[in-house]
C-alpha cells in the first residue's frame, strides 16, 4: 500500500503537493466541472473584474488536497469524509500552488482523522480549512 495505515499516523504528521496552475488546467476544469464563469476564461471580462486578470477556479486549488490526501498522507484507501475551506486570496496562471495536509486529530474508534488543510502560493495561503476522513486499519 501506498500511504499510511491509521495506527502509523501522528499528530503533527504533515505532506505537501505542489502544481503550477496553467491556463490548459483552467480550460480542463472549467469543462469537466461545468463552470464556465467568465473570470476563468474570459481575459477581456477578467480585466474588468476586481482581479484585473483570469484566475483559477477556487475549486481547482482546493483539489490538490484531495490529491494530498489520496495520495501522500494519509494516502491509498483513505476515503475523503469532509471539507469545510475559506477562500483567502486568488490564482493566477503561472502561479504555482502547494497544498499542504496536517494530522490534528485521531479517532482510534472510528479510524477516522482530522487535518488542518492549507494551499499557498509562495508562502501565502490562499485557501485554508479542515478535512476529515477514514484512514484503512492494519487489522
């Protein structure tokens, strides 16, 4: 398996994901989610919005936790339970995101696990919230 059993989990336990947001990721999510909203892919509406240029779905962003969570910590077989985000800042094509996953709970009934969850973009969150999810047991 890759990834973590929940009784090798700690508190404190951390592990990051980094993309580069590229104007083809945008176009990708705007047609799988459906969101076409012009701030995304329109450049002439973008630059009369408060943003002044097309940004990333928020959602695009936040994605990269799930990745976090699928695939680093905990990792495979971990099943996503829930998300709360606050949306701090946008992104901008070219500007690289890294999500970030902290262990700040565990619930040894349940096998369940809480984590911080944060992205930045050089250092600067631009989305912070929680996660919740089931992490698989060694028995």
């Amino acid at each position: 398996m890759d990834g973590y059993f929940f009784e090798d989990l700690s508190l404190g336990q951390s592990a990051s994901f980094g993309k580069t947001i590229t104007e083809a990721d945008i176009l990708l999510f705007a047609g799988v989610s459906g969101d076409t909203n012009p701030v995304h892919i329109n450049a002439e509406v973008a630059a009369a919005s408060m943003f002044k240029e097309r940004i990333a779905h928020g959602m695009l962003s936040a994605s990269l936790i799930s990745t976090v969570l699928g695939t680093r910590l905990p990792g495979a077989g971990t099943i996503y339970l829930g998300q709360n985000l606050k949306f701090r800042a946008p992104v901008k094509i070219g500007e690289t995101v890294t999500a970030t996953v902290t262990v700040t709970a565990l619930d040894a009934a349940k096998k369940r696990v809480t984590l911080s969850t944060v992205c930045t973009v050089a250092g600067k969150p631009v989305i912070d919230g929680e996660a919740t999810v089931m992490v698989p047991s060694r028995g």
